[in-house]
C-alpha cells in the first residue's frame, strides 16, 4: 500500500460582510439588523416584477472604502451580474452580484507573525515562506505573513430562514437586498489557525474604517472556507477536491470546520483515492454540536449560476472623485497605529494594542497625551480605570461623559505633584460622577498636596513627639516603624503632605535622634 510522506493544507476564504450603508443596496429601504419580520421591504428587494433596482453611490463608495483598507487596485469601470440559484430565502430566484468585473482586485492582507502559534512562526519548520504560486510571502524581517486578496466585488444579501420549533420553517425578508462585499482571497493560507487570524484581521480593519460592524453573531460577518490538501505519496504531490465549508460565523468555527475538514479528506483520499478535478466541488455545512462537516451539495462549476449582465442596472464609472473620497476615510490603519504608538509614546505592546482595538479610542487617547507630558501615566489612567469602568457598564468611549481634557488635567495634576496617585484616583471617580474638570474638583475637596517644607517638618515634628515608642523601637533596630510613622503624618495631614517629601524628613528626623 503506498504510504504518505507529507501534507500540507491549503485555504482561501470567502468573506461575506455587511456594509453601514443607511439604505439597501438597490432601494431605499432602511438597512438595519433585527425588527419585526417583513417589514423594511419594497418591490425592488422582494424582486417583483417591473421593479426597478438603483446603485447606491454611498454603497459603491463603501466598498471602495473596503478595498482601499485591503490594499486593493479599484475598479473606474465595473458593472452588475445577475448569479441564478434556488433557495427559500432568495424570493426572485438570482442574486445580484459583480462577477468578471469586480469593484476592488489585487490587494493583499498582511497578519501579524506574533499572533500565529509559536510552531507556526517565523523560523519554524511549519511556516512557509513562499506561497503557493512560488512568491516570498513573509516581509519585514519576518514580521508579517501576507495572503493575498484576489477580489473583493459587491452584491446583495438574502432573506433568512427561520427554522422555530415545529413542522413549518419561515423567511424574514427583511435582510434580503442588504448590501454586501464579498471579500476573495488567493488559496494562500495553510493551516486552521492562519484562516482565523486573517478573517480576525480582517474584521479589524473593516471595523477601524467604519465599514461594517462585523458582529458575527448577528450574521453581517461570515466566512466561506474553501480547503482542500496536498498530499505526497511516494515522492509524487497529489491534490484533493476542494471543500467549501459554508457560512461559518465565528473564530473558533473557522478554526474548528477547517481542521476536522483537512483530515477528514486525508481520510478519503487514503480510502478513495479522489482526486482535484478544477470543475468540481462540495459543499459542505458545518455541525458545531457534533464538531464535524456535513455534505450538503455538489456543484459540478461555475455555469449552475448562469451568469448574465444585469439587464437593469447600466455598467458604470467608478469617478476619481468617489475614490479621494474613500481614501480620505480610510486614514491610519490599525496596525500602522500601533506601531506608531510605541515609538511616539514608548507603550507597551500590550497598552497599544488595547488602545487600538478601536479607531475612536484611539484617537480620544491621543487627544488626551497631547495635553501632558506623560504619555505612559495617560494610557494607564485610560485603561486602568476609564476602559475598566466602561466595560463595567458595557459601554464604549463614544458613550463617556467626559473629555480627553479632563484625563490630560487629571495627569498633569499628579505629575505637578500637586495630589498624589492615590487622590487621583478620588479624582477620577468624581469626574465621571459630576463631569467637572480635576481642578474644580481638587479645590473643593480641599485636596491639594502641601509640598512646603515647613509645614510638612512641623506635622513630623508633632508625629515623632507624640510616638516616643516608636522612636525607642526604631532605635533599637526596628526599622518597620519609620512607614507606620509616615502613615501617621499623612493622617495628620488629611492626606495633603507630598509623601516623598514627608517620608525624607521623618527618615532624616530619626537619624539625628
């Protein structure tokens, strides 16, 4: 029997994203998630007959927006498809799609190598180098791996099917003719774990440029993994049949569905000796309970969809105008930031990848350093205590009551010296309560350190009288008692003696005792 020398598995995904767009993409009904069922739908998005669809500008702009993100080239001239299947939910029997011209070619993602397992890594055995067509695809010194996005093209969503408890399943058309970007990438991924990564990745991007909300859970966000092996047997390479694992809708399902997926064809291919044939492919759903795939459907190529141009959406020029525009929204992509972050402010990995999970976030900490000298004090007070008390809450920075001003004010108030870390945290807490600014609230509290020397040498002066125990204990090497008599100073300060300053005058009282 001839026996498997290697395998290796090889990905590409279909990203199906929903896009912010106030209307659907041909009508101008609402377009918003969740409501009660069939109720934003027209003609145009039932696909009754004599409707008339209509481009949406703020739809194409989108997704060149999209495009741009993922470094792609944008089409000036493009059109729209009409893609012919059955399904329940698809009430006028096609989908209009983009199919030989797309909006958005050639671009490319590129992963972070450190986000990858440590076997998987750059310098490992299993990290590979060049991509399936032969090209270099680790850059920067092994700082990145880049899988390269074929085309991302427009199209509509469908309706959903609702299978309730029952004999009966139902369809709410209300998502029918949402618009969509299908985002293709080249088969340029080679493990589970990779597939996941790009799609997470991916999701930030989209997420930074306002392109969508990328919920997953909701469904505006999934993911079709095409899979399939090469295997060599003997020395010889074979390939086998492609798999397309449909409408996965989490990280983990990615993850999961591919890896069950790859060795379920090695099974086969040991067992059936099937072989790639380009015409051919299956699809396959995944079963999350019982963690395998299931066949749903063969499909034999692309001519089941019987492709035709749109009949009543004319081809169209994609204006120089609408691409400034979009490019003028996609601005400072996450990962750029973080990089720049660390340089600018000496953050931690961990402090530049917090205040980057979101554009706003970011750019409210930068608002707020730019007020101090403190970078590093300011990322701390953000994610420490205003990041702590927002997930608290379930809140977002667009929800925060006060100003990167106050955090700024808040900073330099402690830095001065003026009140101390412990106080600031007082401060703070009041702020959110009041939204005044630290000043306001430092004055009314009476908070504000005493640094004068002589005030403060009076208060030791006082403490070390009143404690003669203790300074009998510390002369006879109890060295413990100079921080409980520091703790009296500052309860008879109320808090207000600067502490350096207080613990350097009791130490120096007691030594010349």
């Amino acid at each position: 029997m001839p026996s498997i020398d290697k395998y290796e598995i090889v990905i590409g995904c279909e990203i199906h994203t929903q896009l912010l767009t106030k209307t659907k993409a041909f009508c101008a009904c609402e377009n918003r998630y969740g409501g009660i069922p069939n109720t934003r739908v027209c003609p145009v998005c039932l696909g009754l007959p004599g409707a008339m669809p209509r481009v949406s500008k703020g739809y194409v702009e989108l997704g060149s927006v999209a495009g741009l993100a993922l470094n792609c080239e944008i089409s000036r001239f493009t059109k729209f498809d009409r893609k012919h299947y059955f399904y329940p939910d698809l009430a006028k029997g096609y989908q209009i799609t983009q199919y030989d011209i797309p909006l958005c070619h050639d671009g490319y993602v590129d992963l972070p190598m450190h986000k990858y397992p440590k076997e998987q890594q750059f310098g490992s055995e299993k990290c590979r180098t060049k991509n399936f067509i032969g090209n270099d695809c680790i850059i920067e010194n092994g700082k990145y791996r880049r899988v390269r996005v074929e085309r991302i093209h427009l199209e509509e969503d469908v309706g959903k099917s609702l299978h309730l408890q029952g004999s009966h399943s139902y369809i709410d058309y209300n998502r029918s003719g949402t618009p969509l970007i299908e985002i293709v990438t080249k088969p340029d991924m080679t493990s589970p774990e990779e597939a996941a990564l790009f799609m997470e990745t991916v999701q930030e991007i989209l997420r930074y440029v306002k392109v969508t909300n990328g919920n997953l859970e909701e469904g505006n966000m999934r993911c079709d993994a095409n899979i399939n092996l090469n295997v060599w047997e003997d020395g010889k390479l074979y390939h086998t049949p492609i798999s397309e694992i449909k409408n996965l809708n989490s990280f983990r399902s990615i993850r999961d569905a591919c890896a069950y997926e790859a060795q379920r064809q090695l099974k086969e291919f040991q067992e059936d000796r099937q072989e790639f044939n380009p015409g051919f492919k299956v699809t396959m759903g995944w079963d999350e309970a019982k963690g395998q795939t299931v066949v749903q459907r063969t499909k034999n190529s692309f001519v089941d969809y019987r492709f035709v141009v749109e009949p009543d959406i004319k081809p169209f020029s994609v204006s120089e105008e609408l691409i400034e525009n979009a490019k003028s929204k996609v601005g400072e992509l996450p990962e750029a930031k973080r990089t720049r972050l660390k340089k600018d402010y000496g953050l931690s990995d961990f402090d530049v990848e917090t205040l980057t999970s979101s554009r706003d976030l970011a750019v409210w900490f930068e608002e707020a350093a730019a007020g101090t000298k403190n970078p590093k004090r300011t990322a701390n007070i953000i994610l420490t205590e205003l990041l702590a008390k927002l997930n608290e809450d379930k809140k977002t920075i667009n929800d925060v009551s006060i100003t990167p001003t106050h955090i700024a004010e808040l900073v330099n108030a402690i830095d001065s010296k003026k009140i101390s870390s412990a106080q600031g945290k007082v401060v703070f807490a009041k702020m959110l309560e009041t939204n005044k600014m630290p000043a306001e609230i430092i004055k009314s509290e009476g908070m504000e350190v005493v640094s004068d020397s002589g005030a403060i040498e009076a208060i030791v002066d006082k403490v070390i009288s009143a404690n003669p125990k203790a300074v009998a204990d510390f002369k006879s090497g109890k060295t413990n008692v100079v921080g409980w008599l520091m703790g009296q100073v500052m309860k008879e300060s109320k808090g207000k003696a600067n502490p350096a300053e207080a613990s350097s005058l009791v130490q120096k009282k007691l030594s010349e005792i």
